[in-house]
C-alpha cells in the first residue's frame, strides 16, 4: 500500500486517533473532494491558453493601427507571431491543437494502466510538476523570440503527454472514497471544475494576451505546478491509508454480535501478524471504532490476495464500456471544438476584440457547469445515464444551429445562446467521464475489484480524447471555406453520438417497465 505523506502521518499522531471513523470520514472525503476539484481545475487552467492566444498570433493586421516604426504597407503581418504569420495560419494552429490532443489521447490510455499500479499522490504530484513546466515552456517561445513551429508543437506534445496523469488519478482517488449512492449529483457539481478551469484560464490568458502572450502560458503552469506540491504534501488516495473503510466493498464479518467474539475471531484469522498489531486489535476501544478497523483489516487482505489491476482488454469486456467511449468520441469532439475555436468565432463574428472576445466565450462554459449537475441529478433521479445523455443531445443539435444563426443579434442573445449550448453540450460529456466512468470502474462483473477505476476512467476519456483532437483538427481548414461547415461538423457529430446509445437506452427503457409492473402492485 503506498505511504502516507509526512504532514498527514503528523496530523493523524497528534489530532485524529480519537476522532470517530464517521467524522473521520466525512472530514477526508470533504478534503479529497475539494482537492480533486482544485487539481482538475489546474488541469484545464492550463489547457486554456491555447485558445486565447491564437487570436494574437494570426490577426487581421490590416484593421489595427501599426506602432510608429513599423511600415503596414511593407510589412503586412506586422501584428502577427512568426511562424503563424501566412494564409495557411489556420491550419498551423489547428496542427498546434492537436499535437496536445493526440499526444494526451493516445497518452491516456497507458496512463490509466500506470496509474492503478502506482501511488496515485505520486502520480499526480508528479504529472502536475511536469506538466507546469511544459506549459511555460510555450509561453517562453514569445520571451525567447523562438519562430519554429517545431518548438510549439514540441512544447504541446510534451504538455498532453503529462496532463495524462489527471484525470485517471481524480477518478480514482475520488471513487475510492465515494460510493455509488448519488454519485451522478456528487461528480457533476464535482465535475465544474473543468469548466471552472476553462473560465479561469480564459480570464488569466486574457488579461496578459494584448501585451505579452507569454504570460498567459507561464502563470498558468506556475499554478498547477504549484498545486503539485501541495498534492504531494497533503493527498490520501484510498481511505485504508488512514483506517477507514473502502465503500466500494462490501464486507460482512461473521459470527456472534459480541464484540469481544469477533475481537478473538479476528485474531485467529491474522495470526500471522505481528505482537503489536494483534495488541492494537485487542486495545481496549469503543465497539464503532474498533469494527472499523476490523473493515479495514478484512479490506486489506482481500486487496493482497484476490484484486489485481485490470488489463486493456478487460476493461473493454465490462457491458457499457464500449458504447459510452465512443459516444464520448463524438461529444468531446464537439466539446473540444468549443474550446478550441469559440474564441476565435466570436472574434471574426462580430466587432469585438481578442480579449471581450475571449471573456464572452466564458458564459460556455459556465453553461457547462450547469449542464453537468443538471445531468448528474437527472441521472441519479431516473437511473438512466444513457437515456439522459441522449435527451440533451437531441436538444443540442438544433440549439447549435440557433446560436450560429442568431449569435451576432445582439450581446444579450449571444450570452443567452451560449449559456445553453454549454448545457446542452458538456452535459452528456460531464456525465460520461465522471459518474458513468466511475460506475462502471466499479461494476458487478468486477467482483467488488477496486483496481479498475483508473483504468476504465482512461479507457473512456482515452477514446474521447481522440476525437476532441480530431474535431480542432478538422474545424480549422473548414473554418477557411466557412464557420457554416464547422457548424454543421459538430451537429453530425452529436447525431453519431446519439445512435450510439440507441442500445442501452432501449435496455433502460425496458428496466424501467420491469420496475413498474413490479412496483404496480405495492401502489394497490
């Protein structure tokens, strides 16, 4: 089992032996839960830079006033960044995109492997260092006055590469504390932080982007590498690290209701152990604390002898499995697409500037963090993830056509617009990677197996995440014939998503009948 980090090891010698496992409990949960948020919060943070900075490094130089010593009429890229200066910028920031998206896609789907056989506090410390120091690395291309495409695309590879080590580790981590009671609600308030991440990386990049881009790229990565520290100094990934219970697993001791049969029991069944264990085990300790730690002990030697982390294949064989990631190929195409290039839409769209341009593409996603609770809840209500996935993208298909024809009305109907395309689209996408992953990491066909969280979550958002790098990819070529045929990518995209769920809609559907006639008769 990995070690507990120094400063937790300190705090449980001096304050928390006393402490009852339920306050214990909902005192580490209410920690991890925050912290996760935080750390997928840097994530995103420092993802988002991309996005506004591209409006500054390809630019309409003939609609902006030139410095004094500078001749327009000669040089006619002025404004713009070498080597995104030509007519085929587009595309160069399409190919920059998606080095980091192919580079995280392919990335997640080792990562999910490594992390369920690694100390996750490790694991994530690491990755968010790391993934820091490539951030800045291309915020330091405007510094250096570097002009090699090579260097950026370098730079992005490497950042998509780290930022891996995120989300199979959150998941994770945060399933190991959380059961399945209303998950869908706790992982889509839980799961703003993507969004939340994406609105303060936007107002971080934008109040450097007019004067020095490179700023937009460094303070980002001096956070989450910030953050890292405090993860490997303050993180516990699984709740056996400081006496409590899994509750992902069940496990029922039994014999007598004596407390002190069940003390004799245990310690006939770890004779194994050393004196001082077994003295611990037999210390004179309220019933509640002392079957606790009981659980825990019956925990950890069911860990030691049956669970083993789960291979690639085995993920695929879990029934949903396949289904949802290639749902999630299509929705985070879509999502990713938004990231990406709303931005830069809005920009050529209307009359406002790179920065307005950049803080109004925020409302997206603050209608993302609407949609994912109102899908968490939904889902939680009905026991119909599918089915809810479905629903919101059967809105979001004529909605992203409202918001292409009538976004440039008026600023009003704009935000308007965007609050709820955000709903509609990250809403099935918030459901899937969070709640759904997260079930199906812990499914029956798994036997009570906690070693698969990771590995599933990265499977999913693994085939997700190739699409979100598909989807910039594409947008930005088609951008050049017009923003129409960009439109029209994505609503085809969410219709592909749709018909693949028809099937385990049509098993939800039917078990919802099945609960009903059988309910019928209780109402009578």
């Amino acid at each position: 089992m990995a070690k507990l980090p120094i400063s937790i090891q300190a705090m449980e010698a001096s304050c928390c032996v006393t402490v009852l496992p339920r306050k214990k409990r909902i005192v580490y949960s209410s920690w991890i839960w925050v912290l996760t948020f935080m750390i997928y919060c840097s994530y995103h943070l420092s993802r988002k830079p991309i996005s506004v900075v591209k409006n500054v490094l390809h630019q309409n130089c003939s609609s902006l006033t030139p410095p004094e010593n500078v001749n327009a009429s000669v040089d006619p890229t002025w404004c713009d960044w070498k080597p995104f200066d030509g007519a085929n910028a587009p595309t160069l920031l399409s190919t920059v995109d998606s080095s980091f998206l192919f580079a995280y896609a392919f990335g997640m789907f080792l990562s999910g492997i490594v992390a369920e056989r690694v100390d996750l506090r490790l694991f994530l410390s690491f990755g968010m260092v790391l993934s820091g120091l490539f951030c800045a690395m291309f915020g330091l291309g405007y510094i250096l006055k570097i002009h090699n495409i090579g260097y950026y695309i370098a730079a992005q590879v490497m950042c998509g590469l780290v930022q891996t080590t995120g989300w199979p580790g959150v998941v994770s981590c945060l399933g190991n504390w959380f059961g399945k009671g209303k998950r869908g609600l706790i992982m889509g308030i839980w799961n703003s932080h993507t969004s939340l991440g994406n609105i303060l990386g936007t107002l971080i990049a934008a109040s450097f982007v007019t004067y020095n881009w490179g700023l937009s790229f460094i303070v980002p990565g001096l956070i989450i590498a910030g953050l890292g520290v405090v993860v490997f100094f303050f993180m516990v990934p699984e709740p056996a690290m400081v006496g409590l219970p899994n509750p992902n697993k069940k496990m029922e001791l039994e014999g007598t209701s004596s407390p002190h049969t069940r003390r004799r029991q245990m310690v006939g069944e770890f004779a194994d152990t050393s004196d001082e264990e077994r003295a611990s085990l037999m210390a004179n300790e309220s019933p509640a604390i002392y079957d606790d730690k009981i659980k825990v002990v019956c925990v950890e030697a069911q860990e030691s002898k049956e669970e083993k982390a789960i291979g690639f294949l085995e993920a695929l064989k879990i029934p949903g499995v396949i289904e949802f990631s290639f749902c999630l190929f299509f929705a985070k195409l879509v999502s990713y697409t938004f990231l990406y290039w709303l931005p830069n839409y809005i920009l050529y769209q209307t009359n406002y500037g790179p920065e307005e341009s950049a803080n109004l593409s925020t409302f997206f996603d603050m209608g993302a963090i609407i949609g994912g609770i109102m899908a968490g809840l939904v889902s939680d209500y009905t026991g119909m993830p599918a089915a809810t996935c479905s629903i919101m993208l059967i809105a979001a298909i004529p909605m992203m056509y409202v918001y292409q024809t009538f976004c440039t009305v008026s600023l009003g109907i704009n935000i308007f617009l965007l609050v709820v395309v955000g709903i509609l689209v990250n809403g099935p996408y918030s459901l899937i990677t969070t709640a759904v992953s997260a079930d199906l990491g812990t499914h029956q066909s798994l036997n009570g197996n906690a070693k698969a969280l990771a590995t599933v979550s990265a499977v999913i958002d693994g085939t997700g995440s190739i699409g979100a790098a598909l989807g910039p990819q594409i947008a930005g070529p088609i951008s050049s014939y017009g923003w129409q045929y960009v439109f029209d990518m994505l609503m085809v995209s969410d219709v592909l998503a749709l018909l693949l769920l028809t099937r385990l809609v049509l098993r939800e559907i039917q078990r919802w009948r099945i609960r009903r006639r059988e309910a019928a008769p209780a109402r009578l």
